[in-house]
C-alpha cells in the first residue's frame, strides 16, 4: 500500500474512533442523567486503564460507570501491576490549589528566617490536631506562611477566629493561643475574610483542619510532622 492511501486508511481509521468515542459517551449521558438526576450536569467522562470502565467527573467528585450507564461505582480504582491508586491520584490532581491563585488577603502572613519558602495553611483554633501540629511546625525555619483562619468547628471557633483576625499582631495572636495556651483577647472589626475563607474551602473540598497547600500545588489533609513539612517544602521548590 502507498503511503498517500495508508494515511488515509489511517485518517479515516481516526476518524470513525473519535465518532465511536463521542457516541459512547452520549449514551452515558443520557442513560445516567435519565436514571440518576443528580448526575445530569457531568463535567467529564473518560476512559480508564481498567476495560470497559469510564471515568464520570463532576466537579471534583468521581465514580466510575460502565460503556452503557447501566451500572455505577464508587470507590478507589487500584492498579495492582504498579501498586498505584488511581483514583487517589486523580483526585490530588482535581484538588490541586494554584497557589498563585490563593486569596492572601484573606490569610495573615508568618515569616520566619529568610522566608524564601512558601506555604500556606487552613486552621480552625480550636482544633486539637491545629495545635499540635503548631507546636511541632516551630521546628520550622525560612518560610512564609499564609494563615487562613478556617473556623467549622463551632461558634466558639468563629468568636476566637474573629479575636485573632481583628488582634493588632494576628501572628502573634495566633501563635499565643495554638502554641502557650493564652486565650485572645476579645476584638471586634471586619470579618469578611473569614467568611469568604470558608466559602472558599467549601469550593475547594477543604474538610478538615490543618490543611497545608504548597507552593507545587501539592495538598496534605491533616497534620504532618515537621520533617514531612520539610520535605514538601524541598519538593516544592
């Protein structure tokens, strides 16, 4: 065969899987928002490595569906040839924060050392994980940090995070009450920022305190030692 009608072949081959492909992916639709409402607005649908298995994102949630919509999963996909979670792996990528994009205004800033390093992190006050986490990340030098009070889990979070936002020396607040234990004093100003901070978490599936952000886009539910904060920091550069 020449190479002029082997393109062809090849063009044409193309041609009828990308239809076959927009077909397929029809039928999901339409089976799936017919027979589960709440999945009408799909954002994406794409195959996975597993045969016969797709893909169904919405927003940054994700199940997985057969080639007709006829049946759905929800769960961690695992390749066992390479030990990997597949859907934990997509779900860091869906859940990946451009730090560039983060609203520092929102957030008061610690500096520590030459604050080359940057990181930012989400905290309710009056979460025990917070604090302990605070007092190892003391250990912590040549960053910059951006605070963002994150108060969900009681009023009580609410009232303290307002006294530290509206304090003269947030840092220092914050840092008086999650590492020696002195209650902040009570202050009273404009407290938008808290709002917009949950609001924004809320976007962004931040469930639980502390969540740190790092400047590679790299996410870490829950608290880590200092030396795993180091080592992000490392990667992150």
């Amino acid at each position: 065969m020449n190479p002029f009608k082997r393109g062809l072949l090849a063009a044409l081959c193309a041609a009828s899987l990308a239809s076959a492909a927009v077909a397929q992916e029809a039928t999901i639709r339409k089976n799936l928002a017919e027979r589960i409402p709440q999945l009408a607005k799909i954002d994406e649908i794409s195959k996975t490595p597993m045969p016969g298995l797709y893909e169904v994102r919405v927003g940054t949630d994700v199940v997985y569906t057969d080639a007709e919509g006829n049946f759905l999963l929800q769960g961690n996909l695992f390749d066992t040839r390479q030990k990997l979670n597949l859907t934990e792996e997509r779900m860091e990528k869906l859940l990946a924060v451009d730090f560039d994009s983060l609203p520092v205004k929102d957030a008061f800033t610690v500096v520590r050392g030459n604050g080359k390093r940057k990181m930012a992190i989400f905290q309710d006050p009056n979460c025990s994980f917070c604090k302990r986490f605070e007092r190892d990340f003391q250990k912590v030098d040549n960053v910059t940090v951006y605070m963002f009070l994150y108060p969900i889990l009681s009023q009580d979070s609410a009232d303290k995070s307002r006294n530290i936002w509206c304090a003269k020396d947030k840092a220092r607040a914050w840092s008086d009450w999650m590492v020696r234990d002195q209650v902040p004093a009570a202050a009273s100003c404009d407290t938008a920022a808290l709002q917009r901070n949950i609001e924004f978490g809320k976007k962004h599936k931040i469930t639980g305190t502390p969540t740190l952000l790092f400047a590679d886009g790299s996410r870490v539910p829950g608290a880590i030692g200092a030396q795993q904060v180091e080592k992000y920091l490392a990667g992150a550069k």
